[in-house]
C-alpha cells in the first residue's frame, strides 16, 4: 500500500529537483540563483574587484547603464583607448587581479595605512619598474621607481575613497593558491620571477589556503569594510576560469582546479551564511554547469565565451534590478545542441589576467 504521508520532497518547488529546473530546460532558461535578495538601482554605487572574471561584470554594469563605481579614473585629457591600455575602468581601481582573500585583507590594509610592504619594487632589465603588487597595470612599466611609488601612492588614495564610499562590493575569488613573502607575510598577484621580480626561495614560499583560511581573510576583510562604511554590502562570487597552472608538487592541474573551486565555494557559502549583508551569485555554476555541455568555454577550455557572460549577467540583472531586456541565448533545446562552435560564440573578450602568463613563462 503506498505511503501517502506528506514527506519533506512533497512540496518542494521546482528549482529543488534536477529534472524540472534543469535537464528539460533549454540551456538559457536554466536558472540556479537561490536565495539573492540583493537590490540594485541606477544611484547604487557598484565597486568589483577580484579575478580576472570580475571584468567582465564590471563591463556588464558600466554598458547596463548601472553606476559602475570607478574610483581611480584618468586623466579627462587622455584618450578612453589609451586609458584602457593603462587598466582603467577594468575594475574599480586600478590593482589589477586580485586573486585571493588574503590579497584583498592585504590591499584593505595598505589602503589605510595599516601594512606597508617591505617588497617595494620589481626592476626589469632595461631598467624600468613594475609595482610588485600589480606588476601588470602599467604598460611597458614604470620609467623608474620614484615614479611607481608616487602612482602608488594616488592608487591607495583612490582605493580608500573606493572602500568608504561604496554601496556594493562585488568581490569574485579566483584562487587559493598564492605565493608569501617569508619576510612579512606580504602576497603577490603572481609567483616572483615571472611577469617580473627574481624569484629566491628564501624569500618567497608557496602557499595553498584552505576553506577556513579563505573564510577567515574574508571575515577580517568584511569586518574592517563594515566598520569603515556602515551601508556596503558584499556579493561574492567564484570564477569558473581554472587555473592556468598549479605550483603544488606532483599535482595535476585538473586536480588543482577542482580543489581551488570547491574551497572558494564552501568558503562563499559559510560566508554568506555568516552575514546578512553578503550574498552569493552563482556565476560558477552556470559557466560549469554540465547542462550546457561546455559550451560556455572556448576551445582552450578555460577562457569564458561571450554567450556564458551573457547568461550570467542576464540573470545577475533580472534578480538583483528586475532587468529582462538582456539579449537572450540560443534558444535550442539541449539535445539539438551541435557539438562544434560558431565563430561568433567563440567570442572572447579579453581582459586583464596575470596568471595567463604562467603558461608563457612555463618553458623560460
């Protein structure tokens, strides 16, 4: 005799099984954004900063007509071409990557003056100078270190006023693994002897954060944001991009990768079960999830096509400011999905990305 007692599954909505909320679906209707009561207006101030991910929200938001918060802006007289070769406007100030938490609790403090580096600058050997902390942002370097320190100077200047003044922050956790400074404690975007520096291992170690590592350098960070700027609230997200590479001896990539991702995931779930005021979007899960047969990477499969960012910022507005006018993907069921890409579904947009360059330096 069949049991009809109502049982904990009985009423779930549809979102909670596989079948209804995403195997029948086309692949643009899948939906996976939960609990995401974030609001955002045309005045609400949004700041990013994180992976090289984050770039692409912040493009989403800036060409949305939403106030996208750029703290460190050009100069009025230098060309916008020129200024997005310098890194303007990639995030909202002009750090560069900022992969881990510990880099984020790290840029907060030099911001108000709380830790200064020991590590001041990286020369190349024609003699010009990169800022070990962002060793990217500037084309072609710094002509000399009077001059980066300055632009450092300015940039933390900026970056406070960015922190203070913010309505949102959206942070998106790229990494776990990270390379110290054994002297202070400080962190770098990328291993030392690479873009730039000389890499000594009695200077420099290799570090891979846990889940509680990540969850505590966050909750300093968001503790200190909240103290200084009463009203911010924090979405944090984690790239879908794998890493380039893996430091961990013996490790393989793909092992690495899965790794990273999952800690970042716990971590952002503890967190915004933690605080009412930090939510989570689930960027990861739509780029990775197997319902779109990869088809949100491109044929390197790491870098992110434009039909992926599309999904993800589609529902990214819908939830967060009742936005439904976003172009729309493929409409195709997922069983007539062909298996080879389209050129313009191959689409790349770049962005700024330190650990790209890992795949170079590899062989050097």
């Amino acid at each position: 005799m069949a049991n009809n007692k109502v049982h904990p599954y009985k009423n779930l909505p549809e979102k909670a099984f596989w079948r209804k909320s995403v195997s029948s679906l086309y692949i643009s209707e899948v939906d996976p954004v939960d609990k995401f009561d974030l609001k955002i207006d045309l005045e609400t101030k949004v700041a990013t900063a994180g992976s090289c991910f984050a770039q692409h929200i912040a493009r989403y938001l800036q060409n949305s007509g939403f106030n996208y918060f750029v703290a460190e802006k050009a100069h009025p007289l230098i060309p916008s071409t020129l200024a997005k070769e310098h890194n303007y406007g990639a995030f909202s100030a002009r750090y560069g990557n900022i992969y881990t938490a510990r880099q984020l609790v790290q840029l907060f403090d030099r911001a108000f003056g709380n830790f200064t580096p020991q590590e001041t600058a990286w020369f190349d050997e024609d003699g010009t100078c990169r800022d070990p902390f962002r060793p990217n942002v500037q084309p072609s370097n710094f002509i000399h270190e009077a001059e980066m320190l300055a632009d450092r100077e300015q940039h933390l200047k900026c970056v406070k006023n960015m922190f203070e003044t913010l309505d949102i922050f959206v942070f998106t956790l790229g990494l776990t693994e990270t390379w110290i400074s054994k002297v202070d404690g400080a962190v770098f975007p990328i291993c030392p002897g690479t873009i730039g520096g000389d890499f000594d291992s009695g200077k420099y170690e290799f570090y891979n954060q846990t889940a509680s590592d990540v969850v505590q350098d966050m909750t300093i960070f968001i503790d200190k944001l909240k103290e200084i700027n009463s009203k911010a609230k924090v979405v944090l997200t984690v790239s879908p991009v794998p890493l380039m590479a893996t430091a961990q001896e013996n490790a393989h990539v793909l092992q690495a990768t899965t790794y990273s991702k999952s800690v970042l995931r716990v971590a952002a779930e503890e967190l915004r079960n933690k605080y009412e005021f930090v939510h989570y979007f689930p960027s990861f899960e739509i780029i990775t999830g197997n319902f779109n047969r990869g088809k949100y990477y491109a044929k390197d499969l790491r870098n992110v096509i434009e039909p992926g960012v599309l999904h993800v910022m589609r529902l990214f507005l819908k939830h967060a400011a009742g936005v439904e006018n976003l172009e729309r993907n493929s409409e195709e069921p997922i069983k007539e999905v062909k298996n080879d890409f389209i050129s313009k579904a191959e689409e790349v947009i770049d962005v700024e990305c330190e650990e790209a360059s890992l795949d170079r330096y590899a062989d050097s």
